[in-house]
C-alpha cells in the first residue's frame, strides 16, 4: 500500500476488472451454420441446420483499458520528490501535474485506488 497524505491507498482489481469490462446483452453465444443437400439437378434434396451455444467469454473495452493503464502509470511514476504531502493529500496536489491530478481523481472516482 502507498500512504499519499497520510492515507493509505491500493488499487482495488476487482474495481478494475469491472471498469474495464464491457457489459454483455446476452450471456450465451449461439452460433448457427446450414448445409444444404443438392440433386444431380441442383434441386435442393435436404436441408441441414447445426446450431452450436456456448457461454460468452469476458471482453474488455480497449480504450478504458488503455486510460486506466496509462492513468496508473502517471499516479505510480511519481516520485516522492515531486509531491510534499506533510500538509495533507491537499496540498500535496496542489504542486502535482495536471495528468497526476486527472488520474489521481479518476482512480479514485472509479473505485480502482481506494482509501485503506
């Protein structure tokens, strides 16, 4: 855990794997595929329909992903140096970046760094 003003943090990965996921409308795959049986005449003699469900895999959204990965990746390359929290987690960013503060409050808005 990472104390940023006297708070601890650490990142909740059941948070992330929910920001992340795309929400599915169906649980289930169903996939369908006919053959159809011709004469010597090109009449069709049968038809033929295979229909194959399995369960849906997760999915992940590629750009939340990619935001929240180079969202972690500002807040966690920040070194100690560039932030002064003995007056609090206020003041502390008050000095810090744009991109820091952006993620920073959007980590935490999403529940993905959280409070211990």
């Amino acid at each position: 855990m990472v104390e940023f003003g006297g708070i601890l943090y650490f990142i909740d990965l059941d948070a992330l794997e929910k920001v992340i996921s795309m929400e599915l409308l169906e649980s289930k795959l169903v996939e369908t595929h006919s053959k159809t049986m011709l004469d010597g005449n090109g009449k069709i003699v049968s038809v033929e329909i295979n229909e194959h469900s399995s369960e849906r895999v997760k999915e992940i959204s590629p750009a939340k992903y990619d935001i929240i990965r180079t969202m972690l990746d500002v807040v966690l390359d920040v070194t100690e140096d560039e932030i002064d929290d003995t007056l609090g987690a206020e003041r502390g960013l008050e000095k810090t970046s744009l991109s820091f503060k952006i993620a920073f409050n959007t980590l935490i808005e999403y529940g993905v760094l959280k409070e211990k």
